[in-house]
C-alpha cells in the first residue's frame, strides 16, 4: 500500500479502516490488537495514517508497546439496533442536545418539560460538543444521592438525516462524562469503558412535548422508550433513556417488551 494518497481517491487512513473492520469482524483481533509499528509495517503508511485509522476504528484500547485490545461493545436493544442500521448501510449521526442553545447555565430543569434521566441535560457549546452537566441536585430517574459528580448528556441520533432517537444519559459516581458514553450506549462504536448491564426495559410510551419536537412527531403519537442500566467498575452508575420512533426501519419492531 502506497505511504501518500491519490487525487480522486479516498484517504489512506480510510482504506486502512477499511481493512481493520473486515478483520476486526472476522475476530482476528479477540486476543490481541497489533501495535502502531506492526499496522505500518502491514499497510506501508505513516504512523500518522496508523494512528487516524485505528481511532476511527472506535474500539481499542491501547497499551504501550504491547499492541492493544478490542473493547467490548454495549449490549441491549439499543446497541444492537444501531449496529444492525449500521450495517444495513444507514447513515447514523449523534448530534449534542437538539434544543440547546448555549452552554446550560441554570439549575434542575423545569419538571413540565424535563425529558430523561436525571431531568437536567448537558447543553452543547459554541463548537457542538456536549458539555456535562453537574447534577447533584436534580431529580428525576436515576436521581443523585448526595454525590456531586453526576454529569448528563442528551443527543439526538439521526438516521439517513432524518430523527430517529432522543438520547439521554446520566452518570452518577466515578466514570467519564455521560457525554463520552452516548455513542457507545447507541451502538455507534465502543464505549470507552467496561459497561456492565443491569435492568432494561423497551415500551410504548407518548413523550413529553421537547422529545416530541426534537423527534419531529405529533401530539399523541406513541415511541419506544427504552430505559437502562449500568455500572462501572469504579462504582459509578450508568442510567439512559431514549425515545425511539418505530416508523423509520422495520427492524425497530423487533424490539421486545420488558
């Protein structure tokens, strides 16, 4: 494989993925990732190259000079539905906070129109990442118990452009920001920690009014609403909630009740 790209042809670091997908579904990594140097030597590409493919790649965790492991993904209706898009050749994309407007200064959100775990949601910045949020002092489900590192994330996941789920995530205790969980918890790559799950439930529920506008529905039209749980191994907790339309994608009626 040549070290630079072509005019007119996808980037090196694409066609590298590429390759690392196909092998990383065939399992050829369960024991062992290779190392930056082994990748280059494999592909004759720079590290540079290496380096791009491999974080896109989404899912291993890297060890100095021993290469690295593939992390295991999420498990659940959710993660399962978006890998099943994914590869039907749907085009997925996890926008922060559909209703934000600026950084989200304020306290607990009002109850009338709070719209997931915890209530509160972290708003996205001026560069349309999602900022946590501390809500300690939130209700809601998955509501703090005294602790003050509880951070929320919500996201909206479009499919092919159009919205399909309104994503929104808490974590209380030790762990990353529920924002860096969301892609995981939707499917959409690795997470990048242990996930280990707990209770899950998939039902028909109407949601409140901003889910309804963010998933673009009207009054009375009813969603799948599926609620999780998760620890960490540090201790923390994990919970999300997502509204999901079941008109977009026959494969979405496969859900099953809990």
């Amino acid at each position: 494989m040549p070290s630079s790209g072509t005019p007119g042809r996808d980037p090196l670091w694409a066609t590298v993925l590429a390759d690392l997908r196909d092998r990383l579904a065939a399992r050829e990594f369960d024991d062992r990732f290779p190392t930056d140097r082994e990748l280059m030597d494999r592909y004759r590409v720079s590290r540079h190259t290496v380096r791009e493919a491999v974080r896109r790649l989404g899912v291993v965790e890297r060890r100095p000079r021993l290469g690295g492991r593939v992390r295991a993904p999420a498990t659940g209706a959710l993660p399962g539905l978006g890998r099943t898009l994914a590869a039907l050749g749907v085009r997925l994309e996890l926008l922060p906070d559909p209703h934000a407007g600026g950084p989200h200064t304020g306290g607990p959100t009002d109850p009338d129109t709070a719209t997931g775990p915890g209530t509160a949601t972290g708003r996205s910045t001026a560069t349309g990442r999602s900022t946590a949020t501390d809500l300690s002092t939130a209700t809601g489900l998955g509501a703090a118990t005294g602790r003050s590192t509880a951070t929320a994330a919500r996201h909206l996941l479009r499919a092919d452009g159009l919205p399909l789920a309104d994503s929104q995530c808490r974590v209380e205790g030790p762990g990353p920001p529920a924002a860096e969980l969301a892609p995981g918890l939707l499917g959409l790559g690795a997470p990048p920690v242990a996930l280990h799950p707990g209770p899950e439930s998939v039902l028909p529920d109407v949601p409140p009014a901003a889910v309804r506008e963010a998933l673009e529905l009207g009054e009375g039209i009813a969603v799948y609403r599926v609620d999780t749980t998760h620890t960490l191994d540090g201790g923390g907790t994990v919970t999300h909630r997502a509204y999901v339309r079941a008109d977009r994608y026959p494969c979405i009626l496969r859900f099953t009740p809990g």
